[in-house]
C-alpha cells in the first residue's frame, strides 16, 4: 500500500474517530465543527473534479453552492409555513425531506452548470476564471435582491430537515449523513478518475489536440465533469443550509469559490483526499486562530504561500512524494 493510501485512510478514520469522541465526552459543538469541515470538503470534492482532473479553474463553484443552499431554503421555507410553491397544474407546498431537497438541489445545480459550462467553456484561461466569476457575482446580486426569500438577510429555517429513520437534529447523527454522503462522493471520484471518460478527460486537460485527433471532443468532456463537478458542490451546499438552518446571498460570494479553491490547493491538487485535508486545516485554523485573533487569515496566507512555493503537490504530494495522483 503506497504513503498516499496509507495516509487517507488515516485522515478517514480521524474524521470517524474525533466526532466519536466528541460525542463521547459530551461536546456537541466540535461535532458541529467535524460537521462543516465534512460539507465544505464535499464542495470542495466537486470542485477538484473540474480543477483537478479537466483543469478548469473556477472561480464561481460557490453558485453552485448557493443553489443548493436555496433548494433547501425554498422548499423547507414553504413547507414550514404549509403555503404552496404553486398550485398549478398541481400543488407542491415544499419539503422538509432530506432526499427529496437533495434531489432538487442536484438537479438545480447540474441546470445551472450546464448553462454556465456551455458558456464558459467556450473561453480558456483567464477568461474562464472571469466568466464564472460573472455569473456568481449575477446569482449573489439576484438573491440580495430576492425580497420574498430574505433578501439581503437571508432566510431562517426553524428546525433541521428529516432523513427517514434518523433524528437529524442529533449532531452526532447529522454528521453521520454528511460524512457517509461523503464517503460515497469520494468513492465515486475515484472511480471516475479510472474510468475511460476519467482517462480522457485527463488527456484533454493535457493536450487537447491530441485527444481531437482520436475523435474525441474536449469540450463535451470538460462540460459533463463542469456538471458533475456543480451536483456535488450543489448537494453540498444544501447539507451547509441545513446545518445552519439559514441560507444567505453570501453562499454565492465569490470569497467562498476561492477558499474552495484553496481546499484543493492545500490538500493537493487532483490528489482524491485533498480537498478534505485542506477543509480539515482550514476550519481547525479558524477555530483555533480565529479566538486569537480576528487576522487569522494572515497565517493562512502563509501557509498556502509556504505551499505554492515549496509544496506545490499539497499536504498529501508532499507525503506521497513522487507517487501519481489518485493511487
């Protein structure tokens, strides 16, 4: 077994053992915090399936998001106050399923992928970055300007959605959803990057004339893992509203696409648990300098710096050393 797996397995078995634990001596707030660190590591998943195997920097992942967060909103807002979404040609009155919001939220946010990818795939480079930026920027400036969901403000959500069979307002069995969910997620990052399409989409994010050659097109390549890559990161984005019980324009914030982006940076770029180390440091660097002091972002930049400049392969490549990606 290689360093790398060696070492994911250790990181997966933390992320059992420390909500356990924290359970165990009664501390349901670091369970809270094992909780987030899960969810923006299943964002961040998404995101390194675009970045890390078809190389598209993103700087709009957080619409995505956003979406998630307000297909759980919406449809919980409604089924709170029993008042329907609308009444024809049938009436829908919201959810307050778990599944059936996660279902919405995919489908949304892979809606929305595919008309922004088929957009912005068109360009490359810088103007790629720019164009997603665009239209999250155009997300997060509709909902400030959304007054029947909150608006600026926000919306509240009075208590935490259900999954059948489970009592979600359990921290210990909330987090036990999301990290399954993504154990699931990572499973099948896995698997895809083995796959043909995994392969090929590698071989375009390398050297796209080559791939025409043998018939393939790396546009619609790059288009179907952009939409994979907006599912996950939108299904994420609803397990965060439910977390908070609130959602808020800022999910859309372009802030939030670049610390996705620093997930992956961190962690290790294309590496399979990278984005999940890098969400683990930088939710235990907000804990623990944030009470020190309110520039904790300081040692942050020092840290992704110390990384760009001396350990360009991530936490994890600089463990695995010359070992590939993914083994």
């Amino acid at each position: 077994m290689s360093r790398e797996s060696l070492f994911n397995a250790a990181v997966l078995l933390g992320l059992i053992a420390f909500p356990l634990w924290a359970w165990s001596v009664d501390e349901p707030f670091m369970i809270t915090l094992a909780t987030k660190a899960a969810i923006l590591a299943l964002a961040g998943v998404g995101l390194n399936i675009a970045l890390g195997l078809g190389g598209l920097v993103s700087f709009g992942h957080a619409t995505f998001f956003g979406i998630g967060g307000y297909a759980m909103g919406v449809l919980a807002s409604h089924a709170q106050v029993f008042d329907p979404i609308f009444t024809q040609p049938f009436v829908f009155e919201g959810s307050k399923s778990m599944p059936v919001i996660w279902l919405f939220a995919i489908v949304f946010s892979g809606l929305a992928a595919l008309a922004i990818g088929a957009v912005s795939l068109r360009t490359s480079g810088v103007y790629f970055i720019m164009i997603t930026l665009a239209f999250g920027q155009m997300f997060y400036y509709f909902t400030i300007s959304w007054p029947a969901y909150g608006g600026e403000d926000g919306l509240s959500i009075y208590v935490r959605n259900g999954f059948p069979g489970l009592n979600t307002l359990d921290p210990i069995q909330f987090y036990a959803i999301c990290f399954t969910i993504l154990a699931l997620v990572l499973l099948f990052n896995a698997r895809l990057a083995r796959s043909a399409f995994g392969l090929a989409l590698n071989a375009a994010r390398q050297s796209p004339m080559r791939v025409e050659t043998v018939g393939l097109n790396p546009y619609r390549l790059r288009l179907v893992a952009f939409v994979i890559s907006g599912m996950i990161t939108g299904l994420a984005g609803a397990l965060f509203a439910d977390l908070n019980r609130f959602v808020t324009p800022s999910m859309f914030s372009w802030h939030l696409s670049g610390e996705l982006i620093v997930f992956i940076i961190i962690g290790g770029t294309a590496r399979l648990l990278g984005p999940v180390v890098g969400a683990v440091v930088f939710v235990g660097l907000e804990q623990v300098l944030g009470g020190l002091s309110d520039y904790w972002h300081i040692y942050l930049g020092l840290l992704l710096l110390f990384i760009v400049l001396f350990a360009r392969g991530g936490i994890i490549g600089g463990i695995a050393g010359r070992e590939a990606a993914h083994e």
